[in-house]
C-alpha cells in the first residue's frame, strides 16, 4: 500500500529531501552556495544555473562558514557594504577623526582688538583737539604792543580775571553778587613764569602804581605818546584793553609776557561747576555783603558761586587787596590741580564740560596753543603742589592811594625770572 499522497511516490520523489526531493538528507544539512571572488572553485560539479539577463554572477563561498579562504573581501575594508568608497560615506570608517570647529586664533583676536582700541583713540584724541582749538577764542593781538623787552628764558603769562558780565543774565549778576555795570574791567592779575626751575606766580595789585607808556590804540591804531602820566594799574586796561595792559606791564617791569589769558566772572563760576566744586582750605571766617561771600574756617568745597564771592572779597580781609590776591592764587592754584586730576581728565562726562565751560570764556592771544595753555594748568598745578613759587609783587608803601612797588626787589626778581633761575624775592 502506497501511504503517500496521490503523486507523491517514492518513484516521483527525485533526489531532493523535501517537496520533490527523494534524498534522504534533512533540510538542515543542506550548504548553502558557497561564495569565491576569482576562479571558481576546482572540481567537478554542476554550474549555477544562469542568471536572467543583465544579472552579473554571484561570488562563490570556499567553505561553508561564509569566509573566504583566499582573496575574500566582505566589503568592510572598502566602505562598499554601504555603498561609499574610500570612507567617504555618510558613516565614519576606522581610523577617521571626527572634525570639530577649528581652534580660536588668540594671537590674531588680540591684534585686531588692538588696532581698533588704538584707531578709536588716536581719532578721539585727534578729534577733541580740533574741537577745542576751535572753541579759544585768540582775540588778543601782541603784536600790537609796542617798544617790548627782550624775551628772557622760560615763558611768562599774564593771567587775568575781568570782570565781565558778558553772557550773563539779570538773575545771574543778582546770585552772583556781581552787580550790573557794562564793559569790563580787571579784577586781577597775575604774572606765571614757567621754566626748568620750576613755576612762580606773582600776583599784581590792582592798586599798584604804574606809569602808561606810549602805546598804540588797539581799534585807532594811532600811537599815544607817553606823558609820565601814573595811575592804578587796572585802569591801563579800562582805556585801551588787554594791549594796553600788557604793554603797562612790561613797560614797568621789564619783563617780557609771552601769553596773554584772561577769563570773565560767569567763564570762572561755570568751570568750578563742570569741575564739581573745588576744596579749599579757609583760613579765617569771612563775610562781605558786597562779595556775597559767607565762609567759616576751615575746609569746604566751594561751587561757582561761592569761589567767586571768595576770590572777590577783599574789604573783610585785613590786608584788603593784598589778602585778596593771595586768595585768588590760592584758589586758581587748587582749581588747576582739581582740573588737572585724573578723575576729571579721564572721565570723559566731566572733561568736556569742563574744557567747555573754560574755552568758551576763555581770551587769549592769537600765537596761544592748547599745548601752552594746558602748560599754564599743569604750572600751576605744581605751584598748588609746592614744586613752585607763589608771591604778590614785592611793594614799598603807598604813593597817592596807590601802592607803590619795591623797585630794587622787582628788578632782582625781574633778572631771576628772566635768566630762569630760582626765585629768592620775596613779596608782600
């Protein structure tokens, strides 16, 4: 009896274990094709049956564990398994480095961010300086004056508080105890020698005695001939300005002026201002109802308007003009260093108000420079510091209400400031 299915006969079975096979091997014994790059493998036995057409021909294997025995290559070497060739796929082969961003160059940042700090300052610096030579307003003409000493060693300024009201309101004359009259006239004088032997500031007394040489009319131009004529030395400025007052000066000293600054009583109070006050030491109570100043001894750090009531104040002083003078240098002095410091200087909200406030009420003469006005500060500075001199012009007594000068002590500190040496005279 046949027990296998109709058509399913050992006759029938062939030589395949299986559907249609008549071997008796198991499925699981059965080798897979083994694959062989090359020639294929010695021996007898059936070719692979033919692949349809365009189908290239599998490799061969050499042994039933799928490696090859000789020329293998499973792809792995050559990126192939993946499609890529080289490593150069979308994967990263042994060996290769994964590439990060480059490292910083620090050597090239920091020379850049050099150059641009130092371009940024040299065009501020640059700058500034345009702006402010712009704003001195040069409108005193020296070479008008006539008849002048010979120029010594060093330089000398004539440094003058007027006391013009010009730019100034009603309201600002009645705070600032100034009163209401025009035009303008000096309220003080001083002369700064600056030089390898350091500074010396000498104030002139209004009231000094001196004698108005001939001069030419800074407006007619006509020359005035000297007549011996002698008044107080603030009125040579009253009648012909500031040519006038230099010509005086040199006249009755014999001492060449090199610059000429002078600065007005609203110009004063606006740079204490921008400067944020300046500290002083009062040596003694005062108070003067024409001044409007009003102090206690002692330290204090006066606005605008208190330091120009205390550089006016002389009718509560005991020595009158002559104290009154040795405030104003004391004053000038600490201002300049105030100016000079580096809080002020290197803070840029407080500089350019304060060289704005300056240059704008500011005359010099037309041959001065920021340089040599930044020299006069610095001059001063070293005066207030105690590396100068500061002195009132050497006095004898009184000549018709007017105080007269020590004519042998001027002359010796005349000689002294114009061989630039170290000042011995002393003043009043």
């Amino acid at each position: 009896m046949n027990d296998w299915p109709e058509g399913w006969s050992g006759d029938n079975r062939g030589s395949g274990y299986g559907r249609g096979s008549a071997s008796a091997r198991p499925e699981s014994a059965r080798v897979m094709r083994q694959v062989r790059r090359g020639a294929t493998p010695p021996g007898p036995g059936p070719s692979a049956p033919p692949y349809g057409a365009g189908v290239p021909q599998q490799p061969s294997y050499t042994d039933g564990q799928g490696h090859g025995g000789d020329g293998y290559d499973s792809g792995y070497n050559t990126g192939q398994v993946y499609g890529g060739s080289g490593g150069s796929g979308g994967g990263q082969g042994p060996g290769r480095q994964a590439q990060g961003r480059p490292a910083p160059n620090w050597r090239r940042r920091i020379k850049w961010t050099a150059i641009t700090v130092v371009t940024v300052l040299v065009v501020t610096t640059v700058g500034t300086y345009f702006w402010a030579d712009s704003k001195l307003n040069r409108d005193v003409d020296l070479s008008k004056v006539i008849e002048r000493p010979e120029a010594g060693e060093g330089t000398n300024y004539l440094i003058v508080g007027s006391d013009s009201r010009e730019g100034m309101s009603k309201d600002q004359m009645k705070d600032l105890h100034t009163g209401y009259a025009e035009g303008k006239r000096t309220d003080s004088m001083m002369i700064l020698h600056t030089g390898d032997n350091g500074s010396t500031l000498i104030s002139l007394p209004r009231d000094s005695d001196v004698e108005i040489p001939s001069f030419v009319g800074s407006e007619s131009g006509k020359k005035y001939p000297g007549t011996g004529r002698h008044t107080k030395l603030n009125a040579a400025y009253a009648e012909d300005g500031p040519e006038l007052l230099v010509r005086t000066v040199e006249h009755n000293t014999g001492l060449r002026l090199d610059h000429y600054v002078e600065i007005g009583f609203g110009g004063f109070a606006n740079i204490v201002d921008a400067v944020g006050g300046v500290e002083i030491d009062i040596p003694q109570d005062i108070k003067d109802k024409k001044s409007g100043a009003d102090f206690k001894k002692g330290k204090q750090a006066l606005d605008g308007q208190e330091a120009l009531a205390f550089v006016r104040t002389r009718y509560a002083l005991p020595g009158s003009d002559l104290d009154r003078t040795k405030n104003q240098q004391k004053f000038l002095s600490a201002l300049a260093s105030q100016v000079a410091t580096p809080s002020t200087v290197l803070n840029p909200f407080r500089l350019y108000p304060t060289m704005g406030a300056g240059l704008d009420s500011l005359v010099v003469d037309k041959d001065m420079g920021l340089f040599d006005l930044a020299s006069m500060f610095w001059a001063m500075k070293s005066v207030s510091g105690g590396d100068g001199t500061s002195m009132n012009m050497p006095v004898s007594g009184s000549v018709g209400g007017n105080l007269k000068w020590d004519d042998a002590k001027v002359k010796k500190l005349v000689e002294e400031l114009k061989n630039d040496e170290k000042v011995t005279v002393s003043g009043n």
